[in-house]
C-alpha cells in the first residue's frame, strides 16, 4: 500500500512571495505549489510560517554534549579564583555526586587575570577528587587528589593539556551505556527543537558502535554522520567503511571522515602559529604545537583516502590550516579541516582551487573574541575569516563544537552573521556573511525547499531573512521533520 501523502500547507519559503504547499511522499518532497491545491492526503495548516532545509550541526562531540549538560557550569567564572570559588560552593551545597569525581566544564582561563593552581584548586577541593573541563576541551585542571585518581602528572599550574587532556576526559566518559544513551536521547529531542536534522559526530572513541546500540533502542531524531579516529583507521579500513556510505539498516548512520588534530586551541595557546603568543611563559612552544608533524599526516591521509575515507583535519592556528593544506595539495585529495580559526591571507584562495571545505564554528568568534584580541593581537583581522572565505570561493559547514558551544545552529548562524552574541559592536563585522550564506552553510548546500530534495525540514515563527540579531539567536522552531516524519511540533 503506498504511503498517503503529508501536505505542509499555507507556508512561506524565505526570499520568495506568497504561500505555498508542500507535499511529502515517501521521505521526499513530492511537490510545491501554490497554495490551495488539494492532493489529498494529511494536512498540517502552517498558517504562513517559514519553512527551510532541516540544519545540520557539521561538528559537535554528541556523548561530551550530552554529559556537558549534567555537569558544573563555569563559564561565567572570570577567574580562577572564581571557579575555584563556584567549587567551594557546589561542594558546600550539593556535596560530591554518588560516584565522583566532581566535574566542571566551561572555564575559558586564556581571558583571566590570574592563572589556575594546584594549590587554588585543592583550597576548594580539600581531599575530594575535582576535575574541571576547558571550554575547548584541550586542558583540564585538576585537584592533586584527582590527579592521583586518575594517574594524571600535573605540574604546580594543575593542568594537563592535549592528548593526556583527552584521556582524563575519556575517563571521565566511562559510564554506563544505558544512561549516556537515555541522556544522549533527550539531547537529541533538543536539537530536534532547533530544527536539526543531522549531526556530524567527532567523539573521539570507536562511535559506530555507540550510534548502532542508540539506533537498535529506538533512536530515531538525527541523521547521524561518524569520524574515524587514526588509532581505528586499520579496523575501518578492515570493515570497509568509506565516508559517506551508509552503515546499518537504518538510514540514519552514515561514515564520516578521518579526525586528525594536528595542532591545539586558542583557548589552551597550543594552537599553532606562524607567530609566537606574546605571553609564552608556561607554554609547552611559544608557537603552539604541531601534534602530528607533516610527513606523518601525509602517511595518515594517503591511507585513508587510499581506502575512501576523506580527512578531516583539526587545524586552528594559521601555520597548521597552512600544514593541512600543503599535505592536501601535495597528495591531492579534497577534505575538510575543522576550524579554520586563523588563516594567512596566502592561504585563503587554496581553499577553493584545492576542494577544502572549511568546516568553521562562529559562535566560537564572539566567544573568543577578548582571547584573540590578547593572544593574536595584530591578527584578528583574519580570524574567523568566513567573508574571506566565501569571497576566495571556498565552501564553508557550519557546526558547534558542542559542548565548546551549545548544540544550537541558530547561534552559529547569528554569529556568522552579526559577529556578536551580546550587547558589545560586531567584532571584525566585515567578515560577516548573509544570512543567507550561513543558512546554506548549516544545510549541507540547500537554499530552498524543492522537489525531489529530502523532506528533512524545519518550520519557522519567523522569517530568517528579515530576523534581528537577538531573534535571529533564537529562532523559534514550530516543527522539524526528519524524511517527512516529524520529530518536533509545537503547532
């Protein structure tokens, strides 16, 4: 028996006059015409709200988000005698959770006038095992007594950066799979509300697994797209995944991109640099670092794309965007690098003539921006770049980071476009895109809602188009539909 048809009626497509009906069939959009026709069918009135491509979310760490929500928020410490305060107090109030270590997230300590410590740290923490998450994930800092929990060697400062950041985190991940999961379902059902639709997943672990055991229980609210890590590209390769294919029975799982980080973060001044950071003191390079050197990345990507899977390469500072794209021109495969925070003026036409998508973060530009201004000063100017990039003819996907930032594309998209996310001037406001261009950005390339496209869509109280900023950062979604089924409604 053929499916019956879903007519989304009477709604209005940005940039276009009139009303419009647009009927669903069999996961597609069958049709789109003015409204009135009658194709029989279910109906859902839409009362002349705004309908577009569903968004995507093109970078998130979806099992750090989920768990990011449950923990201690810090990002409004503006020191770390502040967050070791807001320690002291959740200790006092709340006590430690039943299975410890206590964890917070979100401390940005690149913008304080102080510096974090062991001892300031363990003044809140006592004998309690305390680790707190860097809002860019690439430190962490530690009381002694989890430290010693956790095997961590950290020096007077607390901290560990980069990749042992990334064990300790990892740990800290290591709970059981039917509770992530169910925390992981109610993170989904809130992406849906934003009008979601899909996720590109760079949890650093074996994520295939994860998403099939989600997928088997019944989740069903996110096209979901996983990288490859380079410790489990043999078994990839082995298994026979190539990027974009298809994975389970589902329709939902597809195979991402091989992650590679090959330098840090702006937050952590690890990124790596064609100039020195002004206050190097403490750092492990006054450039940042360069994790994977560059003949090791060429092995890496000669492999991978040697089997079908396209890289995706970590690259924040402009000497490592500058690396990636001397190892994609050299072993001439296409691919995407992830961030592209700080680019050389030199290096923004390789985007385009090389295929490199730039898969960017703006709501990390407001949030970095007094950040960039110390530790790039001089720079700034070609930080987050997306003008210059889109100018240079490159092709940009936007994303979150989350739990770096909230799993929201409306966020991204007001911060691509506005260059602020509070009441402070646009910070480099020309390099600023349209609204347009960053809702293109956010659905995979789609401008409009036309036939034969996926009905993955969302509906909205406002026009996009003609949003303000404050509006625009809020959108408020009415409906998302995944295939034509619907994930969220409010209508």
């Amino acid at each position: 028996m053929a499916e019956p048809a879903l007519t989304l009626a009477g709604g209005r497509r940005p940039g276009r006059e009139g009303l419009w009906d647009i009927t669903l069939l069999g996961g597609r959009i069958g049709a789109v015409t003015p409204a009135g026709t009658d194709p029989g069918g279910e109906r859902v009135e839409l009362d002349g709200r705004f309908v577009v491509p569903g968004l995507w979310d093109e970078h998130v760490h979806f099992t750090q988000w989920t768990l990011y929500r449950r923990r201690l928020d810090l990002s409004r410490a503006e020191s770390a005698a502040e967050a070791a305060h807001l320690v002291r107090l959740h200790l006092e109030q709340e006590g430690m959770p039943p299975a410890g270590p206590l964890v917070g997230v979100g401390f940005r300590d690149a913008n304080w006038p102080d510096r974090p410590s062991a001892s300031l740290l363990d003044g809140a923490a006592g004998d309690r095992p305390v680790v707190l998450v860097n809002a860019d994930l690439h430190s962490v800092w530690l009381s002694t007594a989890a430290a010693r929990r956790l095997g961590a060697r950290t020096g007077d400062d607390g901290l560990v950066r980069e990749e042992e950041a990334f064990r300790v985190e990892g740990e800290l991940n290591e709970l059981p799979d039917d509770l992530v999961d169910d925390w992981a379902a109610a993170a989904a059902a809130e992406a849906a509300s934003r009008g979601v639709v899909g996720v590109v997943d760079f949890e650093m672990t074996w994520n295939r697994d994860v998403w099939l055991r989600r997928l088997a229980a019944g989740a069903d609210l996110l096209r979901v797209q996983f990288a490859i890590y380079p410790p489990d590209l043999d078994r990839a390769i082995g298994e026979g995944l190539r990027t974009g294919d298809p994975v389970g029975g589902s329709g939902l799982l597809t195979a991402g991109f091989l992650k590679v980080l090959i330098d840090g973060s702006l937050g952590t001044r690890t990124a790596f640099c064609l100039d020195p950071y002004p206050e190097p003191e403490g750092l492990p390079d006054p450039h940042g670092l360069l994790t994977v050197p560059e003949r090791e990345l060429e092995g890496l990507l000669r492999r991978s794309t040697g089997a079908g899977i396209l890289p995706a390469v970590h690259a924040i500072g402009d000497a490592a965007n500058r690396v990636a794209l001397d190892v994609f021109e050299l072993i001439g495969t296409p691919g995407r690098i992830e961030h592209a925070q700080l680019i050389a003026d030199g290096d923004l036409p390789r985007f385009a003539r090389l295929g490199a998508v730039a898969s960017a973060q703006p709501a990390h530009a407001p949030d970095d921006r007094d950040a960039a201004d110390h530790h790039w000063a001089g720079r700034t100017a070609r930080a987050f770049p997306l003008r210059s990039l889109l100018d240079a003819g490159a092709v940009l996907a936007l994303g979150s980071d989350a739990p770096v930032a909230a799993l929201d594309p409306w966020q991204g998209i007001a911060a691509a476009v506005h260059r602020t996310a509070d009441e402070r001037p646009p910070w480099h406001p020309e390099q600023g895109i349209r609204v347009e261009e960053a809702l293109a950005a956010s659905t995979r390339g789609r401008r409009d809602v036309l036939p034969g496209d996926v009905a993955d869509l969302a509906v909205l109280d406002r026009d996009p188009l003609a949003a303000p900023a404050a509006e625009l950062r809020t959108m408020p979604v009415a409906a998302t539909l995944l295939g034509g089924r619907i994930t969220h409604s409010v209508l």
